[in-house]
C-alpha cells in the first residue's frame, strides 16, 4: 500500500501562482512518475522533444529518466508517484503502458477524471497517518488509473500522443513572440509559409482550437498577468496585449473568463 507523502502525493499547479513571472519551467530529467491533467488552452508541455499544446483535458503522464519542460501558463491537477518498493509491479506497469500524452475528447469521462482527481486533492489536504485515510487515497488513486487507462485505449483520444506537426509548432512559436500585434489568419499563414485554409485546418486538428481562438487564449492569459501586478491601466493592458481598444478588450475577456478585468483584478487583489 503506498504510503502519503512518501510514496505519492498531489495537489493542484498553477504556474500564474507558484512561477509568477515565468514564462517558461527550467529544462529537467523525470525522476518519478508524474501524471497530470490540465484545465485550460493555454501553454505547451515539453516531453523528449515533443510539443504538446495543452488544452482542458489534456492527459501528461512522464516517466522518470525522460526530458521536460513547460512553457507557461498552465494550471493542472498533479500526482507525482515515487519509485520504492512500496509500488505494485502492476501500478508500474499500467504507468508505462501509457501514452506520455491523451486528449481526453469525451467530456463525461473528462468530468469524472476531474471529480476524482479533487476528491483526491482534498483527502491530501485533510489526510491524518491514520489507516483510513491512507487506504482512502489508495483507492482514489487506483480509481484515477483506471479511468486514465480507459481513456488512454480510445483510439481517436490516443492519437494526441503524437507529436505536434512542424506547422503547429512554429506557428505557436510566431504567436508566443507576436502575439500583442497582427496575429489574423493571413498573417500567421505568410510567417508559416502555408496557405491560410491549411494553417486552419491543420493547427485545428493537432491542437482543438482554431489559431485565432488560440491568440486570444493567450492574450486573455497574458492579461491576467498584467491585472495581477496592478502597475496598469485597463488601456494599457488592452493595447499591450493586442486588443485594439479597451472596451474590445473588456468584451473579450468576460467571454473568455465570465468577468470583467475590472472584476477580475478586484477580486484578485482582494483575495492576496
């Protein structure tokens, strides 16, 4: 039986919070098994020089002696699974037979994982050494590997563990860099020396998301940083993160977040 803390433990990342001002995770070697789901379309997660964009549902399970890194911002539930003598041979070999990453497309499944993931998250956080709890967050924890691996055998949802196409790389590349200027379709297209229909098409079927949904992820993103440092106005976030005007800027944000950045920083400054 694993033991807590020792053996395994979990909690919630979120790279806005615990790598503020970080763009980018150093480059590191796996030395346990970590598996990871993700809430959101934004940033790229880095595994033995393969690119993943990551988007709500993406499923990273790295295993130790493999190379990674993240650019950021991402947020994910996390376990981290220590090698000891503690860990069955069969929770060894269910973690190597999955793939380093599935995209998780069948949103009941994908809500079930979610659930149990907190229901696991909360038991760390209220956990005693007691038996209960230890056998508790065993369970849980078999439980989550089961659901991974039903969702790893689905073949449509298996095939994201493949590489990211070039194109899709280095058009996240252009939009990282310039995302604060003309990042429309044509433009991104002329950067990437394709065609706009299979710039569409393509960065569609790798990531999930269309290149102008996934532009404005990341000025949504790169907002919510500049609203947490409070140092500016709204206009000069707005400008400075590509939107043309303030109240563009308001607009798409609360589509994107449910609140205004008004609201947002508010509510932010409040609660640190």
């Amino acid at each position: 039986m694993l033991k807590i803390n020792e053996d395994i433990y979990c909690g919630i990342f979120d790279s806005t919070i615990w790598r503020k001002g970080q763009t980018k995770s150093v480059t590191r070697k796996v030395e346990r098994y970590e598996i990871e789901l993700f809430h959101t379309d934004c940033g790229v997660s880095h595994v033995d020089g393969n690119a993943y964009p990551v988007r709500r549902g993406m499923l990273i399970c790295a295993k130790p002696g493999q190379l990674r890194y993240s650019d950021f911002p991402v947020r994910c539930n996390f376990i981290h699974i220590h090698l000891s003598e503690n860990i069955d041979r069969d929770i060894l070999s269910v973690l190597d037979s999955m793939p380093t990453c599935t995209y998780i497309e069948n949103d009941d499944r994908l809500e079930a994982l979610v659930d149990t993931f907190n229901k696991l998250g909360s038991c760390f956080i209220n956990s005693s050494d007691d038996q209960i709890d230890t056998v508790r967050i065993n369970a849980l924890f078999t439980d989550i590997l089961y659901r991974c691996l039903r969702a790893c055998e689905n073949s449509e949802e298996r095939s994201g563990a493949r590489p990211v196409n070039w194109i899709v790389q280095k058009t996240y590349g252009y939009i990282k860099k310039n995302y604060s200027s003309d990042c429309s379709l044509n433009a991104l297209a002329e950067a990437v020396n394709v065609s706009p229909n299979h710039l569409q098409a393509v960065f569609t079927k790798n990531v999930g998301i269309t290149p102008s949904k996934y532009v404005t992820v990341m000025r949504v993103e790169k907002a919510k940083k500049l609203l947490m440092s409070g140092e500016k106005s709204l206009l000069e976030i707005a400008l400075e993160t590509g939107f043309c005007s303030q109240s563009h800027f308001t607009k798409v944000f609360k589509e994107q977040t449910g609140k205004t950045p008004s609201l947002y920083q508010k509510e932010l400054l409040e609660k640190y």
